[in-house]
C-alpha cells in the first residue's frame, strides 16, 4: 500500500502476498492494549497462523499438499487451479514503525512487508481503519 501517507495498521487491515490469488484480513485474536480509535493496533511480531490465514492459491514455491484447489467463479466455471497456499513466515514484519511501541514492540504500517519462506512478499491493501 503506497501512496505517500502512511498508516497504522490495526486488526481486519486487508494485506496480500504478490504469490497469491486472495487478499485476507489481518486478525488479532487479544488486543495489545492500543488503539487507533475502538479498533486494536498491531505490531511487528503479528505474523503466526492465528494473525494470518493462507492466501488461496500459491503461485510461489509452496510444497504441494498433493491435491490441487480450484477457484470457482460466480458463473460455476473453473477460473485457476493449483497448490493451496501455506503462509510460512520466519521472521517478524519489516518497515514497522519502531517509534511507536505496542506491548513493547514496534507498530505495524501500510509501509510494513513480511516475506514468506516460499517466496511471496505480503503488503497491505489497506489499514483497518476504514469504515465497513
């Protein structure tokens, strides 16, 4: 997400990996105590399987599960097929901003990344503070 202003991110922000076919919202099962507003602020350490689900199919160097998934379209045709993602990420989000602490760890922005092991680079698409 770019565009010159940079946000923070707080819980339901949607991000995407460019190895991806579905963008997914960011979750935060218990609040770190901060806030933007009544919504939940996140940090650089928000990156396990209860913050982030997988991203439909991978188009990266993810392992085969051994059986394929298939995007349906609205219409009931057959749109893509292929290996089911499996976020594995490693290490915490970069480009979070360490002068702004949340539980004592830097706060995640529309400017944070996080690399998957398979290849794929997740940014966010927006912040979660938008109105739904």
């Amino acid at each position: 997400m770019s565009g010159g202003e940079n946000y923070y991110i707080v819980r339901g922000a949607k991000m995407k990996c460019d190895k991806g076919t579905h963008a997914r919202k960011i979750n935060l099962p218990v609040s770190h105590g901060s806030y933007v507003g009544e919504k939940p602020m996140m940090n650089k350490t928000d990156r396990k399987e209860n913050n982030i689900s997988y991203f439909g199919i991978c188009h990266g160097e993810c392992p085969s599960s051994g059986e394929n998934i298939y995007l349906i379209s609205e219409d009931g045709s057959k749109t893509d097929c292929g290996k089911k993602c499996c976020v594995k990420i490693l290490k915490d989000w970069e480009n979070a901003k360490k002068d702004t602490l949340v539980e004592g760890e830097a706060a995640l922005t529309t400017d944070s990344v996080l690399m998957c092991k398979y290849g794929g680079k997740i940014k966010f698409k927006t912040n979660g503070q938008e109105k739904e």
